[in-house]
C-alpha cells in the first residue's frame, strides 16, 4: 500500500507508537531506515489536531472507546486532508468525512 502512494505521510503518533512496539535498538534502526528508505514525512501535532482530537474524545470517548492516539491520529489526518490507512478501523469508523483505508498484512 506505501509503495503506490505518492504522498508518504506519518502522523508523529504513528511514528512514537512504532518506537513503542521496538523490542531493541536494530529493531529502532531497522524503523528509521524504513521510514527514510520510504521517504516518509513526519505530520507534526498542531494546536487544531489537538483541539480536533479532544472534540472526538469528547463527541465518541464513551460510544466507542477510542483512545487519545487513535483521536490524535484522526485528528491529523483530517486536518492535513489525507486517508487514515489502518489494520483497524473500529475506533475510526463513526467519525464522519473521515476516509479511512483498510489495510490486511500479507
């Protein structure tokens, strides 16, 4: 799915959870060189995906479960106009104008 896309972009939530999942430092290494390799550019939080995330935390906390990253990275999404690709769409799918790509490992 990355290597069709011509805009390769990565919310720095994204990238901090791939830092989380790392078991070691050739594990982090071999993540950078990925993301460099890809040409992948970091979206930085801004003051309105803040304030977008905690309207959805707010609006769909309760209803669906969705977790302050999983609304940070709708938020920068929206904010920057671009698809949220994801293996996982359930904390996604009720944010509405929200064009979610689902995405199945091979």
């Amino acid at each position: 799915m990355i290597e069709n896309e011509e805009s390769r972009l990565i919310s720095v939530i994204s990238y901090m959870e791939l830092i989380q999942g790392a078991r070691s430092r050739r594990e982090m290494r071999l993540l950078k060189n990925f993301l460099t390799d890809s040409a992948m550019s970091l979206l930085p939080l801004t003051e309105n995906i803040g304030h977008r995330a905690t309207v959805y935390m707010e609006e769909y906390g309760l209803m669906s479960g969705i977790r302050l990253a999983d609304a940070l990275i709708a938020a920068t999404a929206m904010e920057n106009g671009v698809s949220l690709c994801s293996g996982d769409d359930r904390h996604f799918k009720m944010i509405r104008d929200l064009p979610v790509e689902i995405f199945r490992p091979s």
